[in-house]
C-alpha cells in the first residue's frame, strides 16, 4: 500500500551472514512485516478523544463543538478530570492503542489487515513496483524450494500471520471467513504450501489467541465441557490451484480439506505443515512434518496469554505434531509492585534473553550458550 496514506502495510528487508563456528556460513535474510499502520487512524480517529498522552496533536480538538448562543438543547461539553498517571499509562497506552486492535481485527476490518498483510508478503519475496499489484506467479518456487523459513511474531501479528497463510492455502482460518475468493487465493497456494513446508519453528510473543478465541464461541457451547479452543466452523468451499495435473489437484483438495476440519489457527497450520512435507515424501519420522511452536510471555504483560496445552493436542481428524514450548521472561524492571505496563508488552525485541533463546536454544529451563 502507498505509504502517503494514512493506512498502509509495511516492508524493510536485510541481508546478513551468520557464521556459525565450524560450519558454513548461512545467507540470511530478515524481513519485517508492519501492519499497525493499518490501524492507527482508526484508534486516532475513534478513540483519540480518550487517549491525548498517544495521539497526535495538531488535529481539531474532538471535545470542543459549536454550541449555538443562548441555546437550551445543546449541553456544553467538558473535558473530562485528568487520569492518575499509572491509570493513564494502563487506559490510554494499553487499551486504547493496544488491545483495541484485537477488537478492530475481530471485526469487519480484520479483512483490511490480513490483505495488506498478504500483499507485504508477497512483495517480499517477488519485487514490486510500488504502483503495481503484486504477483505470486513471479516467484521462483525452484529457488525458494531450498529456503527455510521462521516467523517471529508479536502480540495480535502472530493470529494475523496463521489466518493470513491459512486463507491463501485455501483453507481458510478457523473462526473466520476466508478474505479471498479462490482466483485471488488459486496462485498464491503452491507458494505458501512450499513456504509452510519449509517453516520449522515460531517464535510468538505476547500471544492473544486465547482471548481472540472467545469471539468465536459456539453458539451450543455448554458450561460443563472440558477446555478447548472456541472457534466456529463458517462453511466453505475448497478448490486446489496446486497442480495443472487434475488427479494432484484433487488429491490437494482432499488432504487440505483435512487441514480444514482443525479447531484452532495454530493446529490448522501445523496440519497443513504435516499434508505438505507428506507431499515431498517426509512422514512423521523424519521429524520434519512437527511445528515447534515457542511462546515469550511476561506475566506482568497485561495484553498476554500464554498458550494452554488444549489448544495444540488437536482432535477428531486433526490430530498434527506439533511441540509447545512457554518460555516465561521479564520485560521491564519490577518497581515495587508492578511492570510499567506499556514497556511490558513492548520490549520483547529488545530483550536479549528473548534472542538469545532463540539463537542458541535452551534446554531443562536454561539458557544455552551460542558456539560463537
């Protein structure tokens, strides 16, 4: 999208090297996907009244109106007692510019994100004229056959990243109506399928899918059932664009349909990820077919929900490998007692512990050394 408007998606790329001790080097290259641009001029728009201490300034003030003179109708509108500073940090900074999105993406609009998203994504691997639509036929699947993928996701971007691969595949999220019509999603599906094939792990941090779970309760959900993820099956038609082949078509669709019947985004993808490298002759032994899920989450965080163990066992038909891990870390100096909330939600990318681990792992709830 043009980033003269005032909502747009946002790409950078980086090239690097890492030089692992001993071994070869590995050409890496690391692209940052931002999607808030997409959101920000609603929160200003809709919610700025209620947060001055994070939006612009420089707009009309939207508590002051016209009050005709001498008029016995129109009430003189006020501004409303200042906030405590911590009830302003937590109510201005938090909630309005942060947890309303996952109400804004819940809704009508989730549509907008996830397309700015998948145009993000596809000119990231295809380069694009900023004027021109982006094409899924220009990538080369043969080079990027040997790519492996890792997506390392915050807050509300990581349910973004699953619904987003999820609809181009055809599949479609749970919960949530596909955005694309098949001749939208028909090209971008061996890519993606390849691209899942080749994701080993994810990295998530401050994780809301429970939370976004409960707008998708079903309506004959009964209080005394066990947990599970709450998400609504919408109907669907599946078509594969994988193939010129008609008999490998149609053995995509049947698999994929599998994929469909997933209760959740996370077991959804990973099941695509197991029907995808089955494709390439990978079964479960060769563990290549299991999705390595890791969870950072600060406690303190007020906008995170570490993942229960109910939400990747699967079930029924959909029963994909998939390893969990919640690695619980600190974001912010404790004062006393609480975490500045804003820092503990956003400092994730700059906590050295957080790459750490990823880096170089970590094993029996330590932190492992990297070789160099």
């Amino acid at each position: 999208m043009n980033p003269r408007r005032r909502y747009y998606v946002e790409t950078s790329t980086q090239s690097y090297t890492l030089q692992p001790a001993g071994a070869p080097g590995i050409d890496v290259e690391a692209i940052e996907i931002t999607w808030s641009h997409t959101t920000q001029w609603l929160k200003s728009n809709y919610l700025g009244y209620d947060s001055p201490s994070v939006t612009k300034v420089g707009k009309p003030d939207p508590m002051k109106c016209e009050v005709p003179e001498n008029s016995d109708v129109v009430p003189t509108v006020k501004r409303p007692p200042e906030r405590l500073w911590l009830d302003r940090v937590i109510k201005e900074q938090v909630f309005d510019r942060n947890l309303s999105d996952a109400i804004i993406y819940s809704g009508t609009y989730g549509e907008v994100i996830e397309r700015g998203v998948a145009d993000a994504l596809c000119r990231a691997m295809v380069e694009t004229p900023a004027n021109h639509a982006c094409a899924w036929s220009g990538v080369d699947q043969a080079a990027d056959a040997t790519r492996r993928y890792f997506f390392v996701t915050h807050s509300l971007g990581s349910r973004i990243v699953y619904d987003t691969m999820l609809d181009l595949v055809g599949v479609g999220s749970p919960g949530r109506p596909n955005k694309f019509q098949p001749n939208e999603w028909g090209p971008a599906q061996p890519v993606i399928l390849q691209m899942i094939a080749n994701t080993p792990a994810f990295y998530m941090m401050a994780n809301q899918l429970s939370l976004l779970g409960l707008a998708n309760v079903p309506v004959r959900a009964r209080s005394d059932e066990e947990p599970k993820p709450l998400f609504v099956r919408p109907d669907r038609t599946l078509m594969s664009h994988a193939s010129g082949d008609l008999a490998a078509a149609a053995s995509v669709t049947t698999a994929l349909a599998v994929a469909a019947e997933c209760p959740n985004p996370v077991s959804a993808f990973a099941k695509v990820k197991q029907l995808a490298q089955a494709s390439k002759g990978l079964g479960p032994a060769s563990g290549a077919a299991t999705l390595r899920i890791v969870a950072f989450n600060d406690t303190n965080d007020l906008l995170t929900w570490h993942i229960p163990e109910w939400y990747v066992t699967g079930r029924d038909n959909c029963r994909p490998p998939v390893e969990l891990s919640n690695v619980f870390v600190r974001n912010a100096f404790p004062w006393l007692v609480i975490e500045l909330p804003n820092e503990a939600h956003g400092n994730y990318f700059v906590n050295g512990k957080v790459w750490q681990a990823i880096r170089c792992g970590a094993s029996d709830g330590a932190l492992l050394e990297c070789l160099r």
